[in-house]
C-alpha cells in the first residue's frame, strides 16, 4: 500500500518547486483575483480533499497523483495561513505558534499510535491520512513562518530565504555525519521547505522596492507549474522504467 517515492535529491527540488507554486498560486487565487483569503480557503480545501481522495484511492505510487496532492496542500496551506494571520488578525508569530501546536499533536497522535514516523511504513489507511494532513499543516506552518521571517523577522525575502538554505543544508550536513535519526531529519526538512519557498515565493513576486523580481504571481506561477509539470513528466518515466524492472 506505500505510495510514497523514494526521498532522493528529486524528490526534494520537486518539493521545494510544489510548496513555492503554493505560494505564488494562492496569492494569485486571493490577492491578485480579489477572491479573498476566506473563498480562497474554502476553494482550495476543497481541491485539497479531492486530490487525497484521488491518492486514497490510487493502488500503488502515481507521480502526478501525488505531486498534485503536494501542490494542492501547498496551495491550500498559503491562503489558510493567510486567513489565520491577516483575516483574523492573529499575527505571523501566533499564527505559526498555533500551527507548530497542531503539528506537533499530529506526529505525537501518530507516534503513539503506530510506533512510528517513518514515511516508508506506510501501509494503512489511518497512518496514510496522518501522512497528509502533516504535510498540510506543515505547509500551512511554512508559509507563517516565511511570511514572518521576510516581514515581520527584518530578514526581508532575501535573507529568510538565505537562513533556511543554511538551515537546510545544516539538516544535509547531519544526514551524513551525524547519528540523528533519518526520520526526524526528514521531517524537519519537510517542514523547513516550505518557509523557503514561501520567502522564495515572494522574492519573485514581490515588487523590486520591496526587496523581490517582480515577476508577479501569474508570472511566477506559469513558470514554477511548468517546471512542476515537466519534473513530473521525467518521475513519471523513471517510475515506469523501474516498475517494468521489477516486474
């Protein structure tokens, strides 16, 4: 029943890619489109639900399934945190305490239930669900912290993007020389790309003045969903290619 790819450097540019359309997509849908951060929310979530139950229902790993799921948390991830933050005026910093709460009771539920974090034993339903809704509120943690780190932090876009480069690559770095478990390295990582590609999401849709490209969010979201479709299209082949191997 594991549907979940392999974790290789592949997996990782695609991820950082998915979460940073995230960004630009739902500013884009709230924003730029005027549709406001509550339809936003309610639309998105919506697209979110029937993404997971297209992957809930799938029999084995299809690229495009998951990738679309990914995206979709991403998506829907930016608007909730944003509706959180601005709409009800809770803050970047109390809305990401709130949401490193929820988080954290969601691995703790998971863990105490199965024994186990590990995204390669994935093989029921419960543990599939729990899956995915970390990754959604991971998502939706990411973008308050990324909006806090360039806005609210005086890091601007550039240097909160720079600090969870370094993060991330401190996280590499202990993969290789350190004992840390693999599983809690994954996790962190997971969570940390997020904020990184919110800021990076902002740095090219932000106006120069204010410290990005100003590529816009439709811009930025055609260029950012191409790359995506294209990295899914090259998954896709190399997953057949390894099916046929094994069969």
């Amino acid at each position: 029943m594991n549907k979940i790819p392999q974790v290789t450097l592949l997996f990782w540019i695609m991820k950082i890619d998915a979460t940073t359309l995230g960004e630009t997509a739902g500013d884009l849908l709230s924003m730029t489109m005027g549709v406001g951060y509550g339809v936003s929310t309610i639309i998105l979530f919506a697209l979110f639900i029937i993404t997971l139950i297209a992957q809930l229902l799938s029999k084995r790993y299809y690229p495009i399934i998951y990738w679309l799921v990914i995206t979709s948390t991403a998506v829907a991830g930016t608007t909730m945190s944003d509706f959180m933050d601005r709409t009800l005026g809770l803050g970047y910093a109390m809305g990401s305490t709130i949401l490193v709460c929820i988080l954290l009771i969601i691995f703790a539920y998971w863990y105490a239930s199965e024994r186990s974090l590990n995204i390669h034993d994935i093989h029921t339903r419960k543990v599939e669900i729990l899956y995915w809704v970390a990754i959604l509120f991971s998502n939706t943690l990411g973008t308050a912290l990324g909006d806090f780190l360039a806005d609210s932090s005086g890091l601007g876009y550039v240097g909160g993007a720079v600090l969870i480069g370094i993060l991330l690559a401190l996280i590499v770095l202990a993969k290789y020389f350190t004992k840390i478990s693999r599983v809690f390295l994954f996790w962190v990582a997971f969570v940390l790309t997020r904020p990184f590609g919110a800021t990076f999401g902002d740095l090219l849709t932000k106006p120069t003045e204010k410290g990005g490209l100003n590529l816009g969010t439709t811009g930025s979201s055609l260029v950012l969903g191409l790359i995506l479709l294209v990295l899914i299209i090259y998954a896709t082949i190399k997953n057949n290619k390894t099916s046929n191997s094994l069969t």
